[in-house]
C-alpha cells in the first residue's frame, strides 16, 4: 500500500479518533495478532510493517518517494536483533556492594536480575543519594534519540518523576548545536540554530549554485526530529533534476557527492583548515 501525504494525515486522523472512542474496551496489543500489516511511523517516516506469528517480517516505506529510503526497511532487524537487552542487567560488583564496589566502570561484568530488583536498587540508592546530598546531585538527563511518540519519550517521563520526588538538576542546549544556541542570540539577536530557515522552493527557483558544506543529506534526510515526510529528499531529486551547479565542501566524498554526479564539484579540504577556507572566502 503506498500514501499520499493528504492521505497518509487523514487516515491517521480517523485511526487517532477511532482510538478516542474505543479507548475504553480491551484492546488486543499488535504484537499478538497473528498477522497482517501495520501502518505506523519511526524517526525515518511512515511505513507498512507485515506482522506474521506476532513478529516483524518486513517493512517497507508507505509514502510515494524517488529516493528510496533503505532505513524503512529495517524494522525487524531493530526490534528482533540479538544486540537489544532483553532484562534488566547489574554491574556483578555494584550489585554485591552499591556503596563500594570492587571493579569500575567498565571493568566489570554484568549480570541479569529481576524487574522487581532492579527497581528496589534504584528506589534505595535514589532515595539514599537524595537525602544525603540534595535534588542537585541528581542528574535527571537520560538525553539521546528515542521512539518518536511523546509518551515514549524517557528524558520526560524521567524529570516528571524526578519533580515529583523534589527535584533535580537538568541540562540547557543540545549536542546539535552545542553552544550556538548561547552564544547566538548575542551575536545575531536571536538563537538562529532553530530558526525559520529559506524555503527549498524558494532555494530551487531562485538559486544559480548550491554550496553544500561538511554535510551528507541524502544520509541525513532519512530521519527527522519526529517522523520525516521525506520532502527534503524529494527536493533534492529536483534540485538534481535543474542541473544546477553544486559545490561540496567535505574531505569525504559522501552519497550526496555521488548522487549529483557531474553535477557536484568536490573540494576536499585539509584536515584543520576549513576555518582557513572560510576566512579567505570572505577576503576579496
């Protein structure tokens, strides 16, 4: 089955409304139905996922695209891999002595305990470092991707709980930006890293060359901050399309560098002198 954006926000409209108002019945989870395919949506799109036996066969994007996007073909491999951690799991040594363990981190080995425990472990020492040192000492952080839903979202749900038992100490900024996002509103007025940036139909009418610096979008366009739509990738197959010039600035000849062809010019700079290149840029 393959969407159209209009009808891919729609149906999700009816299923989200059907959900309001069955949402007092049972309702069997997926994961035990015995087969059939499954509309949803992951950081890399919208996606029909085939459940057979009550396991992930095959996933395939369910939005129209030109540019294939090998992510949405992975959902079985994310959900049933070997490299996934089944059950909660122990430093050896920190679960013998919280309070002195013999090895570091690092150095030790881990070993399987029960939900029941590993919780009992977290209560005694959160509630030990709590009165012993104050909600400062506790770092409510759990920062990083995750499930795109918000109630999936454990920085949330972790400074949630962390209020509730009086306190913690959090964190500004993200690793996106790093500290642009301080030090850009004395620079330009505003935080500029999350600004509302040139439209791509503006950048394909009006632009005569495409400079594209330290940057892979054919790569990083497969994703997005909550589920991509993927029109960036789409508007890169019109940008191929017009023939314009692009100029890529990356000592790596990335999948976007192939992908324009003749089209691309590549400079690959030194390593340490991009800072260089940018300052004889502005030089006349």
């Amino acid at each position: 089955m393959t969407l159209t954006r209009r009808e891919f926000i729609k149906h999700s409209g009816i299923a989200a409304g059907t959900l309001v108002v069955t949402s007092a019945a049972p309702l069997p989870a997926w994961a035990e139905e015995k087969g059939g395919k499954i509309l949803t949506a992951g950081r890399w799109g919208a996606m029909n996922v085939e459940v057979k036996d009550g396991k992930i066969v095959s996933s395939t994007g369910a939005l129209a695209k030109t540019i294939p996007n090998s992510l949405q073909s992975t959902a079985a491999d994310q959900v049933h891999t070997t490299a996934r951690i089944q059950h909660p799991m122990v430093r050896k040594s920190y679960l013998d002595n919280p309070l002195q363990p013999v090895k570091g981190r690092g150095e030790d080995t881990y070993v399987q305990v029960s939900w029941e425990q590993a919780l009992k472990l977290i209560h005694e020492q959160h509630d030990r470092i709590r009165k012993a040192n104050g909600p400062s000492a506790i770092f409510a952080g759990s920062y990083g991707w995750r499930s795109s839903g918000v109630l999936h979202k454990a920085q949330t749900l972790l400074q949630r709980y962390m209020n509730l038992a009086g306190g913690y100490s959090g964190h500004s900024g993200d690793y996106s930006t790093g500290a642009a996002q301080v030090i850009m509103p004395h620079v330009v007025g505003s935080v500029e890293v999350y600004e509302q940036q040139t439209s791509w139909p503006l950048i394909l009418e009006n632009s005569q060359v495409v400079v594209l610096w330290g940057m892979n979008p054919l790569n990083t366009l497969k994703i997005a901050w909550s589920s991509t739509d993927e029109q960036g990738l789409e508007y890169f197959h019109q940008l191929k399309k017009s023939g314009k010039p692009v100029i890529a600035i990356d000592p790596i000849c990335s999948e976007t560098i192939e992908f324009f062809g003749d089209n691309a010019t590549w400079i690959a700079p030194n390593m340490g002198t991009d800072v260089a290149l940018m300052l004889g840029l502005r030089i006349p």
